[in-house]
C-alpha cells in the first residue's frame, strides 16, 4: 500500500524467564527505524486476553483458566519464540537489522517443554493463576457405569500412545499488512484466514473494539489446516502501529519464524483401556487425555481437544460404557491449536490402537471384532455416552467394500511372498467418525447477484485453502438451476454488504454454505418466477421452470433465466438478486482404509505397498474434489506417522526441530497411488445430503498405517511402538526384539 512502513519482531531465545530489563533506544536510533513497541505499549492498549471458543465447564466448576497473554511479552517469556517486541521501520530490512540493537537481558527460569515435566511435581508454574500447569480439568460420560462394568470382563486390553506435536508446514508463511484510517477510526486488514466472521470477532474480542471497525480483506490462502483459524499477536501488533504512526504496517514471517511461533498442532497423551466380554463384545472403555496447550491457550486449541474428541470417543462401536479424562496442560513450547481434524484424529487413533490391541491379545481378526461392535444400522440416529450423535450411516458395508477391494483375505500370500524376499509386511485397517458441520455463526449466508450484463456471481463467506470452493459452489448452483457452469462466478468474503457464515473449518464447507447454495439457487428461481411471467405476458401460474428455461403452459412461449437475467441487467439493484441463509446441524463422514506395508529388517525403512479408503462422505459433489481432499488428509497423516515430530529440548525448552533440514515433511513417493471407493449414506441434516470430505484421510491414516506397521512387527515380538515411525526406531525394536528371543532361547 502506498507509504506502507515494514515490520520485524524480537523473538524471545529463552524457554522460561524473567524479562529483567529491556532498551530498545539504540534500535530506534538505527537508519530507517520509525518506532519499537515492546510489552508496556501492548499493556497500555490493553492488548493481553485471548479469546477461548469454549464454553466448557471445570470439573469442579468454571471455565479453562485464561491466563493473561500479552501481545509483546511483559516482564516474562514462556516459550522460545514469544514476541518481546517490534521494530518498525522503512523497509523489512531496515527493521530486521535493528532488531540486533536491542538490549534485553533475562533471568532464566526451569523449563517444562514436555507435558510430563509440566505436571512432575515441584514444576515451575507458567502462570501464576495456574499453579499446576493445568488450565482445565474436565470428563465426558459415565465414571461409575464403567467402573460397575469393568470388574466383570473376561479381557481388559490397555494402551498408551501419543499423538505428537506437529508443525502445520503451509506452503505460505503468515503474512499481514494492516492500516488505521483515523477518519473512520477503522482498521483495514489485508491478511490470511479461514473465514472473515471468526477471525474479526477474535480480533474484535482481543482489542476490545467493535467488530465494524475491523474491516478484513481476504483472498486465497496458500494452506491453512486449522492454522489460520485464530488471531495471533502479530494482528495486534501491527494495530498499534498502525495506529500510532498514521501509516500502512506489513509483516511477512519467515520459515524460521513460523517453526516458532505459528500455532502447532495436536500434542496429546493418551490412554485406553477397553473391557470386552469372552466372546469379544465391548462392554465399556476409559480413556485418559493430556493435552498439551503450549504457553497460552489459543482460540480454538480448547475446544478441539476436548469437543471434538469427546464427541467421537466411541469411535464407530456400540460400547454400553464409556468415561474420559482430560487436563489441559500448559508447556514451555509453542501454544496448541486446531490442525487438520482438530481431535478427531487423535480419537479416531487411540480408539482404533485400542481395538487392535484387544484383536491381538484376544486372537481375533480385526476386522471380525470390529464388525461385532458396530453400531448397527437400526439403531441410528444414535447417541453416545459422550453425547454424539450419529446419523444413518453403514460401517459394515463400508468394511465389507474395503475388505473385498483391498483382498484382506488374500493378505497371507502377500505376507510370505515378502518373507521370501526378507521383508516384513504387516496389513493395517481403521474404521472411523468424525463430527463435522460444526461453526462459531449461526447461519450461513449465500449471495447470488447479476451484474449489469446479467452475468451471475455467486458471494460466500467461506475461505478457500484448497478445498475448490470456486469449483464445488458453483457447480451446485449451476446444476439447481440449469445453467453452463461457466455462466456462474466466484467471490469469497466480500467487504462491502458483508455476508454472514462459518469459515472452512471441520469438513463443513460443502456441507454448510454448500448446502446454502442449494437453497438460495431455488429462492432465485422462484423470485424470477413472476419476472419471468411478466417478460412472457402471462400470468405466473402459468410459468413452469426446468433446465434453466421458464416455459409458459401454452402457446409456446418461453425465457432462459440467462436471458432474463441479461434483460433486466440495466435494474440496479437486479431484481433477480437474492440472498438466503441456513443452519445446518452437525454430520458424521465414516470411513474404512486398509494399508499395507513392507518393513526392510536391516535398515528400518519401511515402504507403503498398498493404500486403500472407502470414505461415507454423504452424496458426493464432485468426485476429483473428494479425491483431492482424501489423497491430502491421507499424506498429512502419513507425515505424522513416519517422521513429523515437533522436538523441544526438556533442558532448555529450545525447538530442536526449527527447519526443514530437522524436521521431516512427506514428500511424493511416500504412499502409492491410493485406491478409492465411496461408499455414500446421504446426511439428512442438510439439504445436499452432504457429510464432509476434508479430513477423513487425516483421521484414518494415523490408525490404518501404524496398525500395518505393527502388524509387520508383532510376528517378531516388537512391543506396541508409536509415532513417529521412523527407521531408527523400527530398526532398533527389532534388533531388541532379536535379542529378546536370544535370550528366551537361552
């Protein structure tokens, strides 16, 4: 923007520590530099207290404990990469180079990097409100009908895993540029987001303004994954300078800078322990889960955590009894938000973990004790202990198309075929839920609006981060109103005549404002009805309307609704213009992926042989488009599953894992191609029937792959390993695997 100035951030080096001094005048005397802002300057704004979409309730009472966070630190740093303050100057150059020329010195404080540490006893608080490190204590269903049921199981199969800390990794690094108008007393945000509701209302929330001074400009947005979903301190900061300077302020984050301080993802500890009766029937299951916050409570970590996983904590089984545990825990690392399933596969992983160690200790075909404890079809809708509920939906029928695809029963031949070529191959299977359909706006709105050559535009409020809005939208509208699909265009989150609804988040796209288009296509038929009528000279009932033309019932006569619309073009505004607006409950995509793998017993490495997924996402729209999205969510849980690992060093609470070179990413080649099948119950909770597609892959490839993996290395008498799979720690469960048997034979 014109006269726009450049923004650089301090960014603390220190895990845990006292702020003990700080000057920023050398800094400020560099060429260029306009202004440094440090924690005092956020204080003065009153710039310090997150909002939590939550509204859970404590154990004991209350909500999470929001301890203040200011958006430069003050007086204390909690975790490597805290803002300390900024640097604005004339150029992003000038601003980095000044960042050298502040002087702060600290007092280091015990760092608690793990969740472990946090809650040992005798650990340093973060927060002085907070004097257990547990911000929130909280439970799900049914203590004392499990307690009752236990005691009474022929088997009790127990686990314990950890859905690592991960780096969202998005192709675009964060980048904002924000300007004051003092005229309008507003704030123009030109920035990247999931939706322009949720983030102008957590801005508005953090300043204290109203949500009209905040005016966001939004557009595509290079990845996203739930890590666009929040404000960040960097928003504020740019506020006040902004503000105090009278000029345009724009920062864009480095890599570096976003291993450290973009918001991480999943990062819990969790146990299972699931009670079954002699023939294999489930009779209750407890779960225990840590969750680890970072410093700070985000927006939208809490309810990810706890919501998300609560709601499908029975995964796809029939289980009479079922009770979680949950802490919310704070650590000297990154804060914690939503990422790609938001708790859904972090469930969806323990849940299936858990099955397949029953199916195991039990000698049971995984697949045969799942089909036992399926929730049947005529119990649907059904509702959990933990308060989900399900929809229709055919898990059995689901597994039967995955098994016959996938030839389980021809697994054998496969297995010793490797053998014969001195590998281990293991078969793995998940059978999921997740909740979706979820959002912070009541309504969903869709606006369709000509042009003054008539031409349609279809206005959303959803973000697009790779989902095809311009292509799936559309192609609704298209289809409900018998048009080419090029006579339909495109805008999202559009400034002026702003349109309410939910940003792409939890599947709900298509299931929501895609839903919504349905229904404003057939609000615009019948508003150009009697338009249409009068073009004809005859009354509207009349008209009938098929594939995209009105006919008269006699005589001959009739209109396209393109040229309708072309003939009233010169009206403003157009009286063929509508909006429509919907609420749409929550739906349930379910699926079925089966994988296999062949383990290299020297090296470690172990190679995907085989990929396949039967997903119920609802009726489909557009088959490439849920392709896409079920290849995504599949190599993003891939990346988890064999190497993607956020790593703090518990000494220092420094990020080990800060680049590229450190960190590991799934690269082409990781997965075959994945075979697909569709295997679709229509929702009945939105008029598409529509049940989300965005990431079924994520919640059902952590439990199918590393169910193969450990199906390649039972044989051998390798314990229960978790991610990441590297080949380090595959080949050294091995060689302790060997060794064992050496001794037992001895």
């Amino acid at each position: 923007m014109p006269g726009q100035l450049h923004a650089a951030f301090l960014r603390s080096d220190h895990a845990h520590a006292d702020i003990v001094s700080m000057n920023t005048a050398p800094a400020l005397a560099r060429p260029g530099v306009q202004a440094v802002f440090a924690g005092s300057d956020a204080r003065a704004a009153g710039y310090v207290r997150f909002p939590l979409m939550s509204n859970f309730i404590n154990r004991n009472g209350g909500a999470p404990i929001k301890s203040d966070r200011p958006v430069l630190a003050h007086g204390k740093v909690r975790f490597v990469g805290e803002l300390v303050a900024m640097v604005v100057a004339k150029s992003a150059s000038a601003a980095q180079d000044a960042l050298d020329a502040i002087e702060i010195e600290y007092r280091d404080l015990p760092a608690a990097a793990t969740i472990n540490d946090a809650l040992a006893k005798g650990a340093q608080p973060l927060h002085a409100g907070v004097p257990d490190n547990r911000s929130f204590i909280w439970e799900a269903g049914d203590a004392d009908a499990v307690a009752h049921a236990f005691p009474g199981a022929a088997h009790v199969a127990r686990i314990d895993v950890v859905s690592t800390r991960v780096v969202a990794s998005p192709m675009e690094p964060r980048a904002y540029l924000v300007s004051y108008d003092a005229a309008s007393d507003c704030y123009d945000f030109h920035t990247q987001a999931q939706g322009m509701a949720m983030l102008r209302w957590q801005l508005a929330q953090l300043t204290g303004l109203p949500e009209e001074k905040l005016r966001l400009h939004l557009y595509d947005v290079g990845g996203s994954f739930g890590q666009r979903s929040s404000a960040y301190p960097e928003h504020a900061a740019l506020m006040m300078a902004s503000k105090k300077l009278g000029r345009p302020v724009k920062w864009v984050s480095t890599r570096s800078e976003g291993f450290l301080s973009d918001a991480h993802g999943r990062g819990i500890q969790m146990s299972g322990q699931l009670a079954l009766d002699k023939d294999g029937n489930f009779l209750a299951a407890r779960y225990d889960f840590k969750c680890d916050m970072g410093a700070y409570l985000t927006p939208t970590g809490c309810s990810g955590h706890l919501r998300n996983v609560a709601a499908c904590m029975t995964g796809v089984y029939k289980t009479p009894a079922l009770y979680g545990d949950f802490s919310l825990v704070h650590t000297n690392a990154a804060p914690i938000a939503a990422y790609r399933g938001a708790g859904r596969p972090d469930i969806a992983y323990v849940v299936e973990r858990l099955v397949d160690k029953a199916a195991a200790d039990m000698n049971i075909d995984r697949a045969e004790l799942r089909r036992r404890n399926f929730i049947p079809m005529t119990a649907f809708p059904y509702t959990s202990m933990t308060g989900g509920v399900y929809e229709l939906s055919d898990f059995a029928g689901c597994l039967d198309k995955a098994l016959k695809a996938a030839d389980w029963a021809g697994f054998a031949h496969r297995r010793a075929a490797a053998a014969r070529t001195g590998k281990l191959r293991g078969i793995g299977i998940g059978t999921v839920i997740e909740g979706t359909g979820l959002g912070r706006s009541p309504s969903d709105q869709i606006a369709l609006e000509f042009d003054a050559q008539g031409k349609l535009t279809l206005c959303t409020a959803t973000l697009s981060s790779g989902q095809s809005h311009e292509t799936t939208f559309t192609q609704v509208v298209a289809q409900s109103l018998g048009v080419a699909h090029e006579f339909v265009g495109f805008c999202s989150s559009r400034r002026d005549n702003e349109i309410l609804g939910n940003g792409s988040g939890g599947s709900r796209s298509m299931v929501g404002a895609g839903s919504v288009c349905q229904i404003a296509s057939q609000k615009l038929i019948a508003q150009a009805l009697p338009l249409a009528a009068e073009a004809l000279e005859v009354e509207p009932s009349q008209i009938k309307f098929a594939h995209g033309v009105f006919n008269a019932n006699e005589g001959g006569k009739s209109i396209s609704l393109e040229a309708l619309a072309r003939r009233l073009a010169g009206t403003h505004p157009h009286p063929m213009n509508v909006l429509a607006e919907s609420s749409v409950g929550s739906t349930y995509p379910n699926g079925c992926h089966i994988a296999e793998v062949e383990i290299d017993p020297e090296t470690g490495v172990t190679q995907v042989a085989s990929y396949f997924a039967a997903d119920d996402c609802g009726v489909v729209i557009n088959h490439s488009i849920v392709e896409g999205q079920v290849h995504g969510g599949v190599m993003q849980g891939a990346g988890q599953v064999f190497g993607e690992h956020a790593v703090y060093d518990r000494g220092s609470g420094q990020l080990l894992t800060g680049s590229f070179n450190d960190y590991y990413m799934p690269r082409a080649g990781l997965i075959p191609e994945i075979r697909m099948d569709e295997h679709p119950v229509p929702s009945t909770a939105n008029v598409l029937g529509a049940k989300g597609v965005g990431e079924s892959g994520c919640t059902a490839s952590l439990p199918t792959l590393v169910s193969a993996v450990m199906d390649a290395l039972r044989p051998l008498g390798v314990p229960e390993l978790d991610m990441p799979l590297t080949p380090a720690k595959v080949w050294h469960a091995i060689q302790d695997a060997k060794a064992q048997q050496k001794v037992k034979a001895h």
